[in-house]
C-alpha cells in the first residue's frame, strides 16, 4: 500500500513515553506506526525532531460573529495554525450569543469554510434564563459556559439558584459546566467602592480580582456540583487556593478539572510595570507563588489541561491611558502558546509527556473526542505538532499574524517552536507560516461517541 503521508526518524510523545518511530497517514487517518519506512506521496523528516498529538485549545474568542472588528476565524484560526494547534473550542460570548439553538446555527453558518484548524463550539448560559439547555445540547455544543461575574459584557451571571436548576438539567445531559470563576459580590463591591473614590490603578483592578474572589467562587461550584453531581471545569485557573479547593472537591468524588493558561505561568503582576495596560485579564496574572502552584497543578495533574484562553481587543483600546476600569480584559497569544510551554519544558518546570498530557489527551478524554483527536495511535486523525525543542522564538508584533497589529509578547523570547502543524494528514502550517487555505472542519461530539 503507498500511503498518503509519512512521518520519519521523530520521537513520538504520549503521556506516558517517548519513542522514536515512522508514522504512516491514509485518508486523514494514522494508518500505521513502526519502524520501517512506509512508501508515501509526501514525506515529512523529522529527525531530531518531537512529534505530538496535535494540540487542543479548548478555549479561544475568535470573537465572529458580531465582533469581528476585534478578531475573526480566518485570522484566529490562522494564528492558533501557525502555533502548533490543530483543534480548537470557540467560546460562545460573540453577539449574538450562543445560547438558544438558532443561534447556535446562525454561527455555524457564518463561520462555516473560514477556519484552518478542526473545531467545536460552546453554548452559553446567561442570567437566569435556562430553558435552552436541552435544545443547546441536541445541536452538539461541547459543553456550556457560564459566567460567576462582570465578564466585560452582556453576559450576565444567574442567581444561585438558577445556577443550581442549570446544574441539574446539565447533569442530565451528561456535558461539562464550564465556569468563568470570580465571585461577582466581591469584585463589584471593590470595583464600585475604588471608581468612587478616584482609584485607577492597576493593582486596584487587581484588588477587586483578587485570589479570594476566585477561591470563593471555585468554592461555590464545588458545593453546586456536589449537589447537583454536574461535571464542572474551572476555566483559566491563576490562584494557588483554587488548586487546593479542586483537589479536595475530587478527594470527596465531586468531578471538578481545572485547567490554566501560559500567562498564569510566565508572569506576575509586576510584569504590569513591563506590559501596561495590555497585559489586563480577567482573572489577572498574580504572584510568583500561584505560577508555582499552577505548575505544579499540571506536574501532579491537579490541574488538567492548558489552553490559551486568547482574547483579542482592538489596539487603541488595549493600549489607551485612562482608567484601568475601562480598558478592556483579554489578551491574544495563540500564536506563540505552544513555545510559551516548550519553554517551560526546556527550564525543567515541566515535561514533554506531561505537556502532552495537558494539552492532547486530557482535553480529548474530558470533553469526549478521544481518541479522534488527543492521540496518536492507528485509527486517529492524523494531527500532529512536530516540535523543535531547540529553536529560539523572538516574537516581534510586526510579523505576527494577528488581525490586530500588535502583540503583548513583543519583544519576549522563548526556546522550543512548532515547526509542522498537521491536521488530518495535511500540513496546514510550517515554520512559522500558514500554508494553503482554510481547510479546518467542524464536528459534533456525539459523532466521535457513536465511531467509538
């Protein structure tokens, strides 16, 4: 049999080991995996090379529809390409929003034949409104999202009750809850109290979005989903107590994951001194210690996946000078992501298998597309991150590929670089460039579920 693609001389990564062997790619699908050198039309060599389970970015704003003056799916998908992912979920606070299933469908449509890596969507719950759960989760959402507090728009956070009928209808549909956790109480008193009093600060942003309003809220999800027996994920994870709090929760049986992002890896709120304004986000990067603790979370697997949780904003709102009130939160760094992690790899803070673990496999199994995608075994697509673990990334904003012309990382360098991006046995990105056109698909969850 001649085969469509061949992967030689890399070391392929799982979870649990490293080896080196040839891969073999039929019709998008991993066809065969050994030593010999199986005849193909195309050849990729990767000697000296690592070769990943395509990257999952579970959770992405490409902000289309209704915001496409910020971001969109051709260049958001072309960006998180050129990073080394091949899969991404896309979060559902675009306008309209992607709470009822005409919505859902509308968005489908409008961002149909735009992306260049595979994707999924999410539903959103908004206030106390929850009568569209069921038909949310006919249409094949991945999951939903809800969020605790002022998320920058028009996305309200329901009461607890609601909250606790949400949980249980959700339970019955057997999908994740996803939470945007900080406590809305704590972090509209300070916010309130600090613009009365003339206070525009950055730490004062910082203040009201501190650790105690995520470990309140974290802590509220556990006792919700403990009642309710809902599968919860804590989204964007950045304080040390939330990581305690997700542990106990699942020592008791309740089924919380939590997942974090490079930002909470690689900075602290001094870096505010380096990056200004551009570097708010809600929650807000913190200290030292909780970058610790979010490495850690990843090494012992307390913490379960990492994403990018990249949020475009226009340039002249990111970068204004006024008040840190209204400076929008969100930052974009799909592009570089993938090197931000080898990077760490490459300090030691983590390994290669345990990156894998976080971003391949776990973001399959949790949200139920292993082993379609999050694997490399015969039978799975054939998507692939072929890394060099040795080459030097300088990120300059002017060559970056964003839709808008600037990058927070400018001028930050990083060791380790995607150098092939492969998604279902085509080469879709190769050395820092997208190559050809958008060819990325959307696919149901419940399709993978019934292949199985």
């Amino acid at each position: 049999m001649k085969y469509d693609l061949l992967i030689k001389n890399g070391v392929i990564v799982s979870p649990s080991e490293s080896l080196q062997a040839n891969i073999a790619v039929k019709n998008g699908k991993i066809a065969a995996i050994g030593n010999e050198e199986f005849p193909a039309g195309e050849v990729v060599d990767a000697r000296g090379q690592f070769v990943l389970p395509g990257v999952i970015d579970i959770h992405v704003h490409y902000r289309e529809p209704g915001m496409t003056e910020r971001d969109d799916f051709y260049h958001g998908s072309r960006a998180s390409a050129i990073g080394g992912c091949t899969t991404v979920f896309d979060m559902p606070n675009t306008l309209p929003p992607v709470d009822t299933a005409e919505h859902f469908a509308f968005k489908k449509q409008c961002i149909a034949g735009k992306s260049f890596v595979d994707y999924c969507l999410w539903g959103i719950i908004i206030g106390n409104d929850i009568s569209h759960i069921g038909e949310l989760a006919e249409c094949g959402i991945i999951a939903y999202k809800i969020f605790l507090g002022n998320s920058g728009g028009p996305f309200a956070s329901p009461e607890e009750g609601a909250l606790f009928e949400a949980f249980r209808q959700i339970e019955k549909t057997g999908l994740r809850v996803c939470v945007h956790a900080e406590d809305r109480g704590f972090s509209e008193y300070y916010e309130k109290k600090f613009e009365l009093e003339g206070r525009n600060d950055y730490m004062d942003f910082d203040t009201a979005r501190s650790n105690v309003s995520e470990a309140l809220a974290v802590s509220r999800m556990a006792a919700l989903a403990h009642f309710s027996g809902c599968k919860i994920h804590i989204l964007h994870t950045s304080a040390k107590e939330s990581v305690a709090i997700g542990s106990i929760a699942r020592s008791n049986g309740i089924e919380m994951t939590l997942e974090t992002c490079p930002q909470y890896l690689h900075f602290t709120k001094e870096d505010r001194l380096r990056f200004g304004s551009q570097l708010k986000a809600q929650p807000p990067v913190r200290t030292k210690e909780d970058n610790e603790a979010m490495l850690q979370g990843l090494r012992d697997g307390a913490i379960q996946i990492v994403c990018s949780d990249t949020a475009p904003h226009e340039k002249e709102k990111k970068m204004s000078d006024g008040p840190v009130w209204q400076i929008p939160s969100g930052i974009d760094i799909s592009e570089n992501m993938v090197s931000m992690m080898l990077d760490l790899v490459n300090a030691g803070k983590l390994t290669l298998s345990q990156y894998v673990r976080a971003a391949c496999e776990n973001p399959a199994r949790m949200f139920g597309i292993y082993p379609k995608k999050g694997a490399i075994r015969i039978g799975s697509d054939a998507d692939f991150t072929i890394v060099d673990m040795d080459k030097k990334v300088e990120v300059r904003a002017e060559t970056s590929h964003y839709k808008q012309p600037f990058n927070l990382l400018d001028g930050c360098a990083f060791r380790g670089a995607p150098v092939y991006t492969i998604l279902r046995g085509r080469v879709i990105a190769k050395d820092g460039e997208i190559v050809g056109e958008p060819g990325g698909e959307y696919f149901d969850r419940r399709d993978v579920a019934a292949a199985r």
